[in-house]
C-alpha cells in the first residue's frame, strides 16, 4: 500500500491527518508544500490540483484513492480496504 499526504505546515486538519496515520502505523510519504523549496512545491500544487480540481489541504493519496480534508472515517475505510 502506498499512502501520501500533501500537507501545509500551519495547517490543523493536515495535524489531524498526520496524528491519525501516526496512531495507524501507516508508513506513509509526507510533503508539507509551504517547507518545500520552490520547485518541489510548485510541482505539488500542481499535483494536487490535478487530483482534486483545487489547491485545499490535506490531500491523502491511498494507493489509487484520493481524500480531500480530513475525513477520518473515509481514511479509515479506505485504509482497511487497501491493506
């Protein structure tokens, strides 16, 4: 399973995100955008916008599956099914 969270930084929903994947123990790749250089993030926003139609954080990729927000119970779900 590859799980990857698109993060801001200042951002409290993306601390949620990152809080439960923790509690999980889900190995998972973390972008927080506003840290990267300006290249990395550049090319994450562009990213995320083709994922989600916009640039809102946080964005988790599970494998093929998209979460735009926190969404625990959908994260959870999602989590359960991809293992």
């Amino acid at each position: 399973m590859v799980v990857k969270l698109y993060a801001l930084s200042t951002c409290p929903y993306c601390a949620k995100a990152k809080q439960l994947l923790n509690e999980q123990e889900i190995a998972y790749d973390l972008l927080d955008v506003d840290l990267a250089e300006d290249d990395v993030a550049d090319k994450a926003l562009k990213e995320v916008q083709q994922l989600t139609g916009r640039q809102s954080f946080p964005v988790i990729l599970i494998n093929d599956k998209v979460i735009l927000g926190y969404k625990p119970d959908e994260i959870l779900e999602t989590l359960r099914h991809e293992k």
